[in-house]
C-alpha cells in the first residue's frame, strides 16, 4: 500500500520550489541592472539626436526704374540676401546687353548719391521687393587706364619738343643757337616726374577696379598735354633765355625738385601700405624715414610734395608758362587736400584736428 502525502505537505514543497525559482529569477534581474548601469556610466551622458532644422532662404527681387521717365526696365529676380549691388549689375547686364556693369550707376532715390558696388543689397531691403533708379553714366574707363593715359602724353610730348623737330622749330636756330644747360636739366626732371607716375601707377597704387567716366580722361589728358606742350615749346625754344640768378638758383631749384620727388614716392608708398595691410582703421603715421615727417605737420604731404616740385621746376626754369601751370597746380591740390581733410576729420578727429590739410599754417 502506498503512503498518501498530505495535502499540506505537497502545497508546501510547491510554495518552496516557486519561491526559489523567484529568487533566482530576481537575483538575475539585479545582477543585469548592475550590468547595464555599469554600462551606462562608462559611456558617459547619453546624447539626444540632434533636431534637424530646415533653413529657408530669402530671396529679393529688384526692380530697376529709368530715372527720368520712372518706367521699369527689367525685374531681376531670386537675388540672393549675400549679393553685393555688383552682383546686380552683373545681372542686369544680362537681361539688358546694351549696358556693361561700369556705366550702369543705381540709386535708391531718384535725388540721391550713386550706390557704391561693394553694398550689400540686404542692407537695401524694406522688403522683399527692392526698387532701383538707374541712370546710364556713359562710356568708362579704368583708374589704370585712366593714369597711364594722362600720365605717357607729357612725357612723349615734352621729349619731342626737346629733339626740335623742323616742324616746331626753325633749323637754322636751332643749330646756331647753344642750348643752355638747364635745357637738358628741365628735359631730366620733367621726365623723372612722369615716370614716377607711371611706375607708380603700375606697381604702387592699386585700385579697386573703379570706373570713370571718358569725358574726364579726356579732359585731364587736355589739360596736361596742353600745358606740356605750351612749356616745352618755350624751355626748348632756340631763344630761351637761362635763368637771371644764374647757376645758383638752378641748383638750389633742381635740388628742391629732387627732394619734393623723392617725398612724394615715399608717402605714395607709405599710404600704399597701409592700404595694403588693412590698417585703415587710423591715420597715416610717419616713420624712421625723413620724408614721411610731414604727416605730423599735414594731412595730406603728397599733395604738399606735388605743388613743391613744380614751384622748384619754375624756380628752376623760370618761365611763364611754367608759373602758371604751378599756380593752377596749387588750387587744384588745395581743392583735393581740403576734401579729403574734411574726411580724415570725420574719422580720425583727434590726431588730424590741429594739422593743415595741405600747406602748415596757411590752409
């Protein structure tokens, strides 16, 4: 006969089993959370996926209008926010051909200045819609060209005019007559100070790729060829008559030419520099070299060289023609000097306030 276990017993032996089934199952619970916060820990914070963020570009449209009639020209659309008014320019030479970015000049009122190329069309905008007058500024050229152009005609001209060609003069004079020697001085210093423009043109100022317009190379070219020829023609004439003081005023005239020269060539470098580094940001200021002192007297000490030289060039050749071409010199230059005394005051006031722009003391 079999023994029949109580019922109690067999219900206490399934309580045991289930509950140490349960510790081992809890006890394995804990040794993984142990496991997986070690985990954590090790790998530092966790990171949230970065949000993607959809950026939405605005673009401008800009409606060019003739100045005159204030009909529109052209809409030139999808200008993005970035875009320098060059940029514009460039766009409208595309829908109108006629018109090359140079001679294209904009305004934003149809009274008011000519916006520079370099503006950012978004500092423009009252809204997406931009609205531009243009006005067709004429047939340009560059600064270069500009220079050079003014600057080789004295130069050739002035040379031809010392040869005496049988056209200008008479021949029999002009192999007759001795030519004094501040002829072939005046020929020297003449020529030294235009190819000091022109190789300074070329490899000391640099322009910003600026335009104006032909009327003016046209006008300056007149008034520098004109003049020159007026002057050659007496220094060089058969008849001209040395100056009354003789070879002392030459030298003393010559000597102040070449120094007034060299110091215009050392502030054009000096200025040229500072451009070039970026230093924009404060007045020009003198250095070891000598000729660059007279920033602590003036302004503007090219301008002052530049009147120097040619009041030592009629000094030193003692003509009329010459007198008069200084004098016009000296306004023109204390014209430019004052202008741009008037900007070093707006942005440097307190080292420019107690200079002269052009001459100490006088202006």
């Amino acid at each position: 006969m079999h023994r029949r276990q109580k019922p109690g017993a067999l219900e206490h032996k399934r309580d045991l089993a289930a509950h140490g089934g349960a510790l081992s199952m809890s006890h394995n619970d804990t040794r993984s959370f142990f496991n997986f916060s070690q985990l954590v820990l090790s790998a530092g914070h966790l990171k949230s996926p970065p949000v993607l963020k959809h950026s939405k570009i605005t673009y401008f449209e800009v409606e060019i209008l003739d100045m005159q009639s204030k009909k529109q020209i052209c809409i030139v659309d999808k200008v993005p926010p970035s875009s320098t008014l060059l940029d514009v320019k460039h766009k409208f030479h595309k829908a109108c051909p006629q018109w090359y970015p140079s001679r294209v000049g904009l305004q934003l009122e149809r009274n008011g200045p000519y916006l520079k190329d370099s503006i950012n069309i978004q500092s423009l905008a009252v809204s997406s819609i931009i609205t531009l007058y243009f006005t067709d500024l004429g047939q340009q050229v560059g600064w270069t060209t500009f220079f050079l152009t003014e600057y080789t005609g004295p130069l050739l001209i002035y040379l031809l005019f010392y040869i005496r060609l049988s056209t200008i003069y008479d021949q029999v004079e002009s192999t007759k007559n001795f030519r004094h020697p501040v002829v072939h001085l005046a020929c020297f210093c003449h020529c030294l100070h235009y190819i000091r423009h022109l190789l300074e043109t070329l490899f000391v100022h640099k322009f910003s790729g600026g335009h104006t317009p032909l009327k003016n190379m046209i006008k300056g070219c007149a008034f520098y060829w004109g003049f020159t020829s007026w002057i050659a023609y007496y220094i060089n004439h058969p008849r001209y008559t040395p100056p009354s003081f003789g070879h002392r005023q030459v030298s003393f005239a010559a000597l102040a030419f070449l120094m007034c020269e060299a110091g215009n060539h050392f502030i054009n470098v000096t200025l040229a520099h500072q451009n070039h580094s970026g230093s924009k940001a404060c007045f020009p200021s003198p250095t070891y070299n000598p000729f660059t002192w007279l920033f602590l007297l003036v302004s503007c000490p090219n301008y002052t060289y530049e009147v120097g030289s040619w009041i030592s060039f009629t000094v030193m050749t003692q003509t009329l023609p010459v007198g008069i071409f200084a004098f016009l010199m000296v306004i023109q230059m204390s014209l430019w000097a004052q202008k741009k005394h008037k900007l070093y005051l707006k942005r440097f006031y307190p080292e420019v306030r107690r200079k002269a722009a052009m001459i100490p003391i006088i202006f």
